[in-house]
C-alpha cells in the first residue's frame, strides 16, 4: 500500500479507541457509513486512536503524534475482493494542510499524522474513499448517510490534566469561534439569477462553519434570497444566492441594488456566530 508523506508508523497502542462494529451502524463519531440506500453494501470509513467524550467529542492529547484510519469493505460474501483506496487531508490552525493516500484490496490503513494544533483547538479531518473496484464513492449522492463531506474533527485536550472541551475561552476548551465573514461587500449577478457572495470561514472554528446565508431588503424583512453555507475552517469560498423574480428584475433594471446580508454558521464544537454587512450587488 502507497501512503504520502513518507512511512508512518502504525502503530497506536496505549491510546483509548472510541469504535464501532460496522455491522448495523450508520454515522458515529468515530465511523462513516458508506452504504447504499437500504443498508446495501456497507462498506464503511472508521478512525480509531481517539478518545470520545461524553457528548461525542473526539479528543486526543497535545502530545500524540497520529490516528488511524481504515476504509473497509463490508463483511459480505465475497466483498472483501474488491479494491478501495482512500484520501485524507488534516488540517490544524496555524499549520499547512497535509494529505495522505492509499490503496488496497478489502481495505486501506493510513497512518494520519498530527502536529500544529495548540491545546483547545483541533484538527479537521476529511476524508474520500472508493469500494468495488472504484465503481462505489464515499461520499457521493448513492451513500445516503453521507452524501457530502463529514469530516472527523479531533479537539486537542487542555490543562495539566488534559482535561476536555469546556466553556469557550477556557482552559481546555475550543477557542472563541469567529465565525464566518464577508470577504467583500460586492457581489455581481452571475447565471441563472444568482449572486456570488464571497465568504470565510474562521480559522478558529472547531471543523467547517455550517449555516445559512439570507438576504433581505434593508428597511424591514422581506426575503430576496437564501442559501446553504459549508466552508472548511481557515477557508473562504462563494456562495451563491438565487434573487427573487422581483428582486431581480429590479436589480437588472437599476444596474446595483443595497441590501442586508446575514450569515449565520455553526462549528463542530456547537458554537454559533451570526454577522450581518450591507451588500451591494451589482448586475455585471
């Protein structure tokens, strides 16, 4: 089996392991359910070396150097035949991402490394596999538990006892989360209607800021338009917003058009934030 970034060693033993038996589970904190609709096929993505807190926390010590994890075929007759690979990508506040792939037949074991994250942040990590010979993607629209990327987010234990996450802002626990921020205070109207809105993701945040992004008319709170928001910590990207049939006539009419944005998003750990600006739009 290849693996980037040179060999690592395996090995995990003296760690506490938070796992769950592939057989019947769907998404745990430690375990991805890759199957198809029904139950078919469960092939599965599962991290071990981790330790799970009481609320599902992952955590793991300022002092430890890896995790695992595997990506297996399922137990079914025969499934063990086929040939899966695997990718990760961790990334840690204040440190360049680094990815690691394998390949293997019935499964693939990656030796994911860990350094950079300081007490009370964490490490995000994502991850992509193929099952059956590359004919079975996780995640992908066929594998209903996980559709879209669900990454693994380990927070990095705190205090001289290593102790947990606890209140925001105390020893131990995940920093102050920014939230997400316009990256600029324009957006031009592309196809089909919709505005491109750039946005960050802090890179305080415990995993990717998950939330929504709305516009509404300044005076008042009439609705032009919404989306999903999903950025991975430290990130920026654009969303984009489909305009009311109103609103876009009126925005193609006039050439620019003010408006409020709000963004509200969530991190890992379960905190929060919402930030409003005055967006101009403008129609090309």
């Amino acid at each position: 089996m290849g693996v980037g970034l040179g060999t690592i060693a395996v090995g995990v033993a003296g760690w506490a392991v938070f796992a769950v038996a592939p057989a019947g589970a769907a998404n745990s904190p430690t375990f991805r359910d890759c199957s198809f609709a029904g139950g078919l096929d469960p092939d599965f993505v599962q991290l071990s070396g981790a330790t799970a807190g009481p609320n599902g926390t992952l955590m793991v010590s300022p002092s430890q150097s890896q995790v695992q994890i595997e990506a297996s075929e399922s137990s079914d007759p025969g499934d063990s035949n086929g040939a899966d690979t695997l990718k990760v990508t961790v990334t840690a506040p204040n440190a360049a991402p680094r990815t690691l792939s394998g390949a293997g037949i019935g499964k693939v074991d990656l030796a994911v490394p860990l350094s950079g994250a300081a007490p009370g942040s964490s490490y995000s990590i994502d991850w992509a596999a193929t099952f059956d010979n590359g004919n079975h993607m996780c995640p992908s629209g066929s594998t209903p538990q996980n559709t879209s990327p669900n990454p693994f987010v380990l927070t990095v234990s705190g205090g001289p006892a290593g102790g947990g996450p606890g209140t925001p802002g105390s020893p131990g626990s995940p920093p102050t989360f920014g939230g997400a921020s316009f990256s600029a205070q324009r957006a031009k109207l592309g196809r089909k209607g919709r505005v491109g809105v750039k946005l960050a993701c802090s890179a305080s945040a415990t995993g990717p800021c998950d939330g929504t992004l709305t516009l509404t008319a300044r005076h008042g709170n009439r609705m032009l338009g919404h989306a999903d928001v999903t950025l991975a910590a430290g990130t920026g990207g654009v969303v984009e917003v489909k305009l009311a049939a109103k609103e876009l006539r009126k925005l193609r009419r006039q050439g620019r058009l003010k408006v409020k944005a709000t963004v509200t998003v969530r991190d890992a750990s379960g905190q929060s934030k919402t930030t409003s600006t005055t967006l101009t739009l403008l129609s090309g």
